[in-house]
C-alpha cells in the first residue's frame, strides 16, 4: 500500500558562496536544487520544495525554512539523516517536521530577520572575508542609527530596492545596529523585503556612516520614492538570513516533534 502524503518543514543552514542563490535556475547550481535533489533520491521522484525567500547568489542563510509534500514512509529523524547524506557539506539540514497541510514556506511567513556583516577593522579579518563587507575607513555609527531609526516602520521602500515592484510597502519593525569588536552587525526586522532591499539599506547606511549623506538626506530620499547616485547595494557575501518568523500552530502534526541536529 503506498504511503500517504505527508507535509514537511525544513530548516536549512548554507554558505552561499559556490552557489547562485537559492531558487532554481538555468545554468547555475543553486540551494533549491541540491535540496530537491537529495529529495528525489529518498522519495523516487522529483519532489518540488518551497522556500521562505529567494536568497541572491553569494548570500548565505542560517535558518531558510522550506515546505514540501510527499508520501514518504520515512520518520522524520530518517529524512534528516538521509538529506545530510546527499548534500554537500555547505548545506545542511538542521530540522524537519511534519506539519499541517496548509503550511507554505513563503506565504505562511510573518516576518524574517536578515543580518548584514561589516568589518570594521583597520585589516581586514581573512577568516571572515566570505561573510563581511570589509570597511577600513571610521563609520560615524550615532549618525548611521540615527538614519537606521526613521527607516522603522511602514512605507514605500522604492529608493531602497533594485528594481521596481508592484507592491514597494513593507514595514520594518526593527533595525539595528551593534558592534563586537571589529565587527559591525546590522540587523533588519520585516514582514517581507523587496529585491535586494537590504543590501540597499546597508549600503545606504554605510553612506551615511562615512558622512557622505545625512540621516535627513536618507528620509528625503526614500520620501521621493526614485533611486539616486548616492544608493550603493552592498555586496551579497556579508548578507544572512536569520530567522524566519511563522504563526503559533504551525508546529508538527500528530503530535510529532520533528528532529534536530541542534
């Protein structure tokens, strides 16, 4: 007798470097795609899997959630061990469980935090080169969360963005900006995030870290809702996704915690 559809969740850790972010793509090995195909490996066919954002290549992720569905015999803890196995060892599967049939990776989301990385030191740390935007020059950071305070809340994000969206509204809840040593750590809070949106509010902070745009030339810019010069995307390998925020109830079916490797 075959097995009944089930419904899964994963949660996904990966150095986004070697690939071309996560979706799926032609001519570009990405996440989505090793992922489905350890899947296929254990289910015997193509299983299609979402996930809760589309990370651009050289981003990382320390918790990208992803939804499937499939009829697999398997426990959970076996699904686990099993994707490990046919994944390289720049992506792992932290966590799977089975949840509700209604659950979507993407649009079940509430909010997700990215974190964005910047060494500030005078040399540049080698151990971190792949995961900070390296900044020698002082960064006036009173000025730059002063800025970071006036982007809190709802509004049009078109200055802020690649490209132009349909829908440019978001609202960021938080936005912050702490410091450990050499190392710079902006964190960004939202109920979702335009193209590139969050390299743009770095890049832009960064702007005004190094007296080059003011806090209030920052608001005037994102009130006329049009790109400028004084824009600058920061590179994708200081970026991460962090946490991935879902309602409570989402949690496993009859009664099934799932498994985790932490």
């Amino acid at each position: 007798m075959r097995p009944e559809t089930r419904h899964f969740k994963l949660t996904i850790a990966y150095d986004g470097t070697a690939y071309g972010g996560w979706q799926m793509q032609p001519n570009r090995v990405s996440v989505q795609s090793l992922i489905e195909g350890a899947l296929a490996k254990l289910a015997g066919g193509r299983v299609v899997l979402h996930g809760s954002g589309r990370t651009d290549a050289g981003v990382h992720a320390c918790a990208q959630i992803a939804s499937f569905t499939a009829a697999l015999p398997h426990t959970t803890t076996t699904i686990l061990r099993a994707l490990n196995a046919n994944l390289p060892e720049d992506v792992r599967v932290f966590r799977v469980q089975e949840v509700a049939a209604g659950f979507h990776a993407r649009f079940s989301a509430k909010k997700k935090e990215y974190r964005y990385q910047i060494d500030v030191g005078a040399v540049a740390d080698p151990f971190q080169r792949r995961y900070a935007w390296h900044q020698p020059r002082p960064l006036d950071l009173a000025a730059m969360r002063q800025a970071a305070r006036r982007l809190v809340g709802r509004h049009d994000f078109t200055a802020l963005s690649a490209k132009s969206e349909r829908d440019p509204v978001r609202t960021i809840s938080r936005l912050s900006i702490t410091q450990c040593g050499q190392m710079l750590t902006i964190a960004v809070v939202a109920d979702g995030f335009l193209y590139k949106m969050v390299r743009t509010i770095v890049g832009s902070l960064v702007k005004v870290g190094e007296g080059k745009l003011s806090p209030a030339g920052l608001v005037e810019i994102l009130a006329a809702r049009k790109r400028t010069a004084l824009i600058e995307t920061a590179p994708a390998h200081g970026l991460f996704l962090w946490r991935v925020s879902y309602p409570t109830g989402t949690a496993s079916r009859r009664g099934s915690r799932g498994s985790a490797s932490r």
